[in-house]
C-alpha cells in the first residue's frame, strides 16, 4: 500500500511519538488562531479534526522508510520497543513490589521505579503509538496499543493479588503461569452463590472464634482472626483436588487456626471443641472412625497439637480421606512427616521392585507461620526432598499463613528476606501473595496452586497476608510490643464485613441476606454449645496407661528353614549376565556363597541381606533411607551393584524369585530430621511396611532430636498414632572421636517409658536376624513400636559377631546372652558382670587373650535389650548365684553417658542383699570420646583390666 493510500484512510497513522506530540501542540495553537500554525496543518485540522490521544487509539503501525536503497526503521521505536520490553519483563518479574497486599500497610516499603515509565525514557504517547503485539505477545484482543498492554499488565501483576514466578526455569510452567495471570478466564470467578458460600465461610470462621473467645474467657485458642479466610483457602483447596480425583489430601499446620480448620475442613463437631475447653471430654461425643476419628493417646495432648480424620464424597464415585496431622509446638516438623503420610499414600506395595508410585492419589497441604517459614531450617530440608526421586510425592501445596509478628518479633527482626516465602525460591516454587482481606482473589489463587500441582506435580507457594488481632494468645497483650500495630488492627474491619459491603455494592446481596447469614452461623454455634451443657455429668474419657507388654522378650518368629535360606542365598548371588559387578566386591558378594554351609560363618550384613530377603518372601514390604544406605556408611551392605563399566545399576532383591512385595532403598539427601520424619510419617500412614532409617554416624540423630522427642518416642502416648520405624544408629568406640562414637544411647534410655519403644546394642549377627524378623512380624499389631538399634561398626567384621546358618534357622531374639565358656560353676562365681554391644565383645577377647586365668570367680552377661530391660532374664541368672558378691555394669561411654544411670536402679532392684551394684568405665565428661587414638586406647584396655582383675581397685569406680 502506497503512503499516498494509507495516508487518505488515516491521516494520523504517519504520526507517532515525540511527532504526534508536535501535532497535538499545533492543533492547540490552531484551536486559539487557526493562522498560527501552516497551512498544511491548517488543511489538514479542517478536514481531520483532532489529532488522536494516545488512550484507546489504534497505534500506527511500524514505518519503514526507504532511504539510500536499504530498509531502515526509525532509531526512536526501536528504543521504545526495547524499553517497552524491558517494562514488561519487569513488570512480570517485580509487579509484586507494588502490589496491594498487605490489609495493614505495615510492610516495609521498597523501591519500585523499575516498573515506573520515566526509568526507561518512556512516555504514555510513546507507548501509545507502538502496536500492542510487539509490546505483549498474545494480548488480548481488547489491548489496542503497548499503553493499553502495559496498563492491563500493572493491573493484572501490581493487585491484591501478587506474583513470583520468574526463578522458575522450566520454560512450560512459566509459560502456563504467565498465561494464567494475564489471560481472563470467566471459569476462574466465582458466581454469585459461589460467593455467598464463601460469605458464609467467612462468617463461621470469624463467629466460631467470637463465640470461644466470649464463652471460654482467657483460655489459649490461637485464633485465625486477622487471616479468616484461611479456612476458606484451605477448603477450596480440598475442594478442587478431590475433585481431581485425589484419594488422600494430607495436610499439617501449626496450632494457630488450628482449631478452626479442624472444625470447618476436618467437620470436628463444635460441641466436641467446646468440651474440650469445657474439660468435660466425654468418650461418647467422640465420632465414629468412619467419619472424624480424633486422635488421643494415653497421656494425651492439649486440644490446639490433634489432628484428624474425615471422609467426603464429591461425587457418584469420589471419595477423598483428609488427614491433618497431629503436631508438637515445633512449629515445622510435622512438614516431613506430612509428606512421608502422602509418598505412603501414592505408593502400590504389592509388588516386587520398588514400589509403583501414582502421585495422582494423594496430595498434601502444609500451614507455615511467616516467622517459621524463613526461621526453621526443617522447611529447607523438607522441601529439598519434594523432587528426588525417594522421596517425590507430586508436590506440596504451601501456605504461610502470615500475621506479621513472630510472637512478638516483627519481621525486621526475624528475617534478613523481604518476603518471608523467599527461602522457597531456590526450590523453583512459584509463589502467589495474596492480601486476606480480598476474599475473591484468595479463592482465584487457591485454584490456580491446586491446577499447577495437579498438571506440573510441583510444590505450589500462597503467602496470605494478613494480620493477628489478638496477641501470640488470647491471654497476651500485644499492645505492649506492638503499640502502633495495634492501632490499626483495632480499628480494621474484619473480612467478613469488607466482603458484605463489596458484594452490597454490586448488588450481589442485601444487608438483610448478609445478617441472616451470619445469625444462621451463630444459632449453630448456640446449639452446639447447649447440647455440649446437657452431656456435662456423663462419664468421661478414661486415659489408658501406656502399651500392654504383649511383645515378650524372646518371642518367637515363625521359624525359616535352613534349605529355604540356601536357596534365597543363592538367588541373591545372581546377576543379569553382562551385568560386571566391581571385581573386588565380587569376590567380597562370592563368598557369601559358601558362607551359608555347616560350619562356615556369615557377617553382619549377610544376616541382614537375608533377614530382609526371607521378610519380602512372606509378602512384607520394606523401605530403608538413608545417607549412603545402598552400599552403607561401612559398606557392608551393598543392596545397590554398580556396573564397573556402565555405571548401570542392579538391586538383588528387587528380583528375588521368592518375593512378594516391594523392596525400596534410597539413598538419602544429607539431612536427618527431615528425612527421619518423612520415614516416620511413611510408616504411620502405611503401617504394614517395614520402615527403617540408617543414620550415617549414630551421633548424627542430634540433628533430628525433635522429632525423636516429639514424634517417635512419645507419638503413641499424645496421639495413640502408632509406628514400627527402625532406626540404624552406628555406635560403639574405636577411637574415632567424639563425633563418630556414640549415638548417645543415654538419650534413648531417658526417653524410654510406658513400653514406647524398644533399645537394643547387639553383640551377634544371628541375633541381629532374628530381631529384625520380629519387628517385622508386629508393624500391623498392637504392640507395634519403633525399634531403636546402637548398630555396630567395627563388629560388621569381627569373626566373634558372625553366625553359623544354625543360629538364623532355629531360635528367636535373646534379650541377653550370657558369655560361653563361664558361669559353668555358679556356686563359685562372686562377680558378675554386665555389658553391651562392642564392650561385650572387647571383654569377650580380653578373656580370650588372658586364657590362663582363673575365672571360675567371674561370670558374663552381655545385655542385648535394654528396654524394655529384661528383668525377669538377668534376675534368673542372678538367681542361680548363690555366692555374688558383686555385680558390675561395664561399659565404653563416659559414666553419665551410655547406660549406667538407666541400669543401676534396675540392678539395685533385682541385686541380692549381699551384692553390691557398681560401675567400671569412663568418668564423667562433656564430651563423649577422646579425641587421641592413644588416649582411647589406654582407656579401654584399662576398663577391661579392671573387669578381668579379682578383688580390683576400681581407679574409675565412681559407683558404690
């Protein structure tokens, strides 16, 4: 088309920028004296009219002048264009610093002239005048020029609602999450009776707190105000992913909002939560298992750390379990246990191999507190996990759950980020801020988290940001710390009220329909509290004490034969036939061949090779994780081959003919309290799996101390959630320092109550069998309950721990074993001596080495269970003693470490009146070992003087 053409259908379209600006000046000076500007402007007024503005006018497109033969483009746009996309990158990437998320305005404010025009040299004209295409790729068709893209870029990244998504790499999920942004989809919003739903939401929320705060006075609640529409979040949450077919939704929080979410997500009855506070608990009141099973144990646990359970249908055929996990005031760690509940829940078992994994059956959701977020370093660990490949289970959805104060920290104080979501960007998650005051744009981002988990199978990150309008607890006075603050949050309207007004001021409701809404609410709240009033006098909930002591030490494990473990021995020993099994390992694996034969012995990770070999045939799952589980820290267990030239892997018992179910081993990220709580939510939630955790070093559970205390060892008696974890914690003291000698045993015994849980520091690989066959044989009962082993680390090799096949086909677990060779004169033996573990088999050589000496006076008990302590066992040896004089716990760690003041009660109860009880070890220390090889060396072999020595002086006795 000819410029002459162009120029008759719009006399404008050559006019453009800084030009149409000149324009529009002389079209002024025209208006005022027409014989002002030249009569080729004059002309062109007269017949035209106005120039046009830049808002709502079509930009000219792109001239292209000819000049000296070649195609040349005006120097100006090209700058403008550049510009422009600078701005809309920045827009993308940054339109969250302007966004109006925060109901107080409380935020510490930014700088936020990288999306301001006048920062890149642009004017609203310049944008105006460039085509809305090359400004914002796809705009919509109503987007006319690059200002109308800009502007509805700002409205869409700079609202009540803010995004981050530009350090996700992968090119797909931005592409999906910008279009999301910027694309309308009438789908997205809520109806009219959609948002009288949420109205009322709203107002169950905001009146189930009222209501406990003004019937139950200075009780602790930690209420949800402020951030009301959490429960509404969640609940659309749940909502949208159970009706994408998920069969589990797993969900953890902290205790604020708590209560609420219990009562309008999990359908906990009100007239239970007010019993509650009421102190009038009564069994009765308590739902069905078929509905909310609400979790107790037998000491029980304050009313805002329960989780629950609940069952709903959204269809004909859908049927979603949700689960909010019970949860200690640490704040963050039920995160990993929540995601091992949904691992459990995705992966099929059945089978030989690892276990087959669908994600699409189970999703969780995690409540933060905006002090914890960036504060615990659980969450980083945990969300380490979410991507590899043992611990994957198709994302988490995420929401911090902000108030602005940690307590009665503000977040100056609590962390070096802007956004307390900030730690989650190196994880690639997307984040959405989003102001709870706006009640709309938090159900468009719970739908928008839920879609991308369900297409992408990624964590998914929601920052409500909103307020807290009491203190940490309805009994604190914030105005104290926080006078300014709460200022504001006193005079705010709640959510609920800013939401009526908005939908009055669109004619979606009347006042009248919003207060009866809301008195609807509250006769609901009434009801429940009356009947709660009328059930007072009935009987209570009994508190039980603790497990029945239903797993006998000693008890036997249907037997295995000795032909059976020939066979699944051989069938271990066999590999794909160009598989090259690393030489030396080869010869190391081939020995086991002729290992298992009369009169032949096998190690420690033999026994254990078999013992999970001969558990997979009678059809019980097993996962064991950990740091360098595959080959183990001391490479004795080699489960995982490596091709020597391929590098290509090959796990024997994943192709065991003899197996019937799966068998999933993974080596572990290096992290400890994530890792074990995800193995202790994975086994919880699949209770027929054999689970096991392998520290690297023993000592290294300090890392993951909460939750031992919290979950593993006192699980059962806050919640009655029962678990069968085995945690693998190498212990024992070669001189090797003080951080690779003690698992700190002494930790385990103090915690050691009401049958929680089960200790042991093994002294024979036979036994070692048998144990682990035994746990396995209760994961599904009653007397299901973790099992804590001190496991060896130079015994893995000493010929004095391995086993005959014998040993491992008949028999069951010793709780003791009394050292061969002594006692053979009972009525001669005046001292008896007790040890564990490797001190056991370092007084076993010891005697062997003085085998001239007369011990007719001595007698050896090596203690294999320490707890439950096997009382009944040591006091019938005691009992066929008659002369004891002296009975002496012997042991390796420093006296107020290892066992000795959990044994010397007990000895001193079961002692004869003329014995005495003392001790023979270490002295008291800060640290637990030496750090001299010398040092450590001198000291044992001191020890064992003194054991082995009639009638010693006790130089490091410091017992009675």
């Amino acid at each position: 088309m000819s410029s002459g053409n162009l120029h008759k259908q719009d006399p404008w379209a050559s006019y453009y920028g800084p030009n149409l600006g000149y324009v529009q000046e002389q079209y002024e000076l025209f208006k005022q004296n027409p014989e002002s500007v030249v009569a080729e402007y004059r002309e062109l007024f007269e017949q035209y009219g106005e120039p046009p503005q830049y808002a709502g006018q079509t930009a000219a497109p792109i001239v292209i002048a000819q000049a000296s033969g070649g195609a040349a483009i005006d120097a100006k746009v090209l700058q403008n264009l550049v510009a422009a996309g600078k701005l809309v990158w920045n827009i993308r990437a940054f339109g969250h610093l302007a966004a109006d998320i925060d109901p107080l305005g409380i935020s510490p404010k930014v700088s936020t002239n990288m999306l301001e025009l006048e920062t890149y040299g642009l004017t609203q004209a310049d944008l105006a005048a460039l085509p809305a295409e090359l400004v914002w790729t796809k705009a919509p068709a109503d987007v006319k020029n690059g200002w109308d893209a800009i502007e509805k870029l700002r409205k869409a990244y700079t609202g009540t609602i803010a995004y981050e998504f530009s350090h996700v790499h992968n090119e797909e999920e931005r592409a999906w999450l910008k279009q999301r942004v910027e694309k309308e989809n009438p789908g997205t919003k809520l109806n009219t009776e959609e948002r009288k739903k949420l109205l009322t939401k709203l107002f169950e929320a905001e009146q189930f707190e009222d209501f406990l705060q003004r019937t139950f006075v200075g009780q602790k609640r930690f209420s949800v105000e402020g951030n009301d529409v959490l429960v509404a979040l969640i609940d659309e949450m749940v909502h949208e992913l159970s009706n994408d077919g998920v069969k589990h939704i797993l969900m953890g929080m902290a205790h604020r909002g708590r209560l609420n979410i219990l009562a309008h997500v999990l359908g906990k009855p009100y007239s239970k939560i007010f019993s509650e506070f009421h102190n009038a608990t009564n069994k009765k009141m308590s739902p069905s298992e078929g509905s909310i099973g609400i979790n107790y144990g037998w000491t029980g646990d304050v009313k805002y750390h329960l989780g629950a359970n609940r069952s709903i249908g959204t269809g004909e055929t859908v049927k979603t379990r949700i689960t909010l996990a019970n949860n200690p005031s640490h704040l963050e760690y039920v995160n990993p246990v929540v995601d091992g509940f949904t691992r459990a829940a995705q992966d099929d078992r059945t089978a030989p191999g690892y276990p087959k994994q669908n994600p699409d059956l189970a999703a969780a959701i995690i409540m933060h507190g905006d002090a914890a977020f960036p504060g615990e370093g659980i969450v980083a660990e945990t969300m380490n996990l979410s991507q590899l490949n043992g611990y994957a289970h198709g994302g988490t959805l995420h929401i911090i759950v902000n108030n602005k104060i940690g307590f009665t920290t503000e977040s100056h104080d609590s962390r070096s980020t802007h956004y307390a979501s900030d730690v989650a960007k190196g994880y690639e998650i997307p984040i959405v801020h989003v102001n709870a005051d706006d009640p709309d744009a938090v159900i468009a981002a719970a739908r928008m988290a839920s879609e991308y988990r369900t297409k992408f199978k990624k964590d998914f990150l929601i920052d409500l940001i909103g307020y807290r309008k009491y203190g940490h607890n309805e009994t604190d006075d914030p105005e104290t710390t926080q006078p300014t603050i709460y200022k504001k949050v006193k005079a705010h309207p709640t959510v609920s009220r800013i939401f009526t007004d908005k939908l009055i001021a669109e004619g979606a409701i009347t006042e009248q329909e919003a207060e009866g809404l809301k008195q609807e609410v509250i006769g609901r709240l009434k009801a429940a509290y009356e009947e709660m009033k009328s059930r007072e006098g009935q009987e209570p909930v009994h508190q039980t004490q603790g497990l029945p002591n239903d797993l006998a030490t000693g008890e036997a494990v249907a037997p295995i034969s000795v032909e059976t473990l020939r066979e699944i021995n051989a069938n271990l020993l066999k590999w794909p036939e160009n598989f090259k099994v690393y030489p030396k390992l080869q010869r190391i694996l081939e020995r086991r061949a002729t290992a298992v034969n009369d009169g032949e012995k096998m190690d420690w990770g033999h026994a254990e090779t078999l013992a999970f070999a001969s558990i997979l045939a009678e059809g019980k799952p097993i996962r064991i994780s950990g740091q360098d589980v595959e080959r183990a820290t001391f490479a004795h267990r080699n489960l995982v081959l490596h091709d020597a030239e391929t590098g290509d892997t090959f796990c024997p018992l994943h192709h065991l003919p003899e197996a019937k179910a799966s068998f999933a081993i993974h080596n572990s990220p290096l992290s400890e309290a994530a890792v074990l709580g995800f193995e202790y939510g994975y086994n919880v939630h699949a209770p027929e799996t054999m689970v096991i955790w392998e520290a690297q070093y023993g000592d290294f559970t300090n890392v993951a101390q909460v939750l031992i205390d919290q979950f593993i060892s006192a699980g059962r008696a806050k919640w009655q959630q029962k678990s069968s974890l085995i945690m693998m914690l190498p212990h024992g003291y070669e001189g090797q320092g003080p951080e690779h000698s003690s698992a700190r045993l002494e930790r385990f015994l103090q915690l050691s109550a009401e049958e929680n849980w089960t200790v042991v520091n093994l002294s024979s690989a036979a036994n070692y069998f048998h144990l682990l066959r035994r746990q396995a044989s209760i994961t599904e009962s009653d007397a299901a309950r973790p099992l804590i082993i001190m496991a060896p680390k130079s015994l893995i090799r000493n010929p004095r721990v391995a086993a005959e096949i014998s040993e491992l086909s008949n028999g069951s677990f010793k709780s003791v074993i009394e050292q061969k060779g002594l006692g053979s004169k009972p009525d001669r033996v005046e001292r008896l001596v007790l040890a564990t573990g490797k001190m056991a088999i370092d007084i076993e050589e010891a005697i062997e080495k003085n085998g001239d000496q007369e011990l007719d006076w001595l007698h050896v008990v090596r203690v294999e269970q320490l707890y439950p302590f096997p009382e009944k066992e040591i006091a019938a040896i005691i009992e066929h003693l008659p002369n004891l004089k002296e009975i002496v716990w012997v042991q390796e760690e420093p006296q107020n470490m290892g066992s000795w003041f959990y044994m010397e009660p007990r000895l001193r109860k079961i002692a004869p009146a003329a014995a005495s009880v003392s001790y023979i070890g270490r002295p008291e220390r800060s640290s637990t070992a030496s750090g001299f090889q010398q040092v450590h060396s001198f000291e044992q072999q001191h020890i064992l003087l003194q054991t082995l020595k009639y009638s010693p002086t006790l130089t490091y006795n410091t017992g009675r």
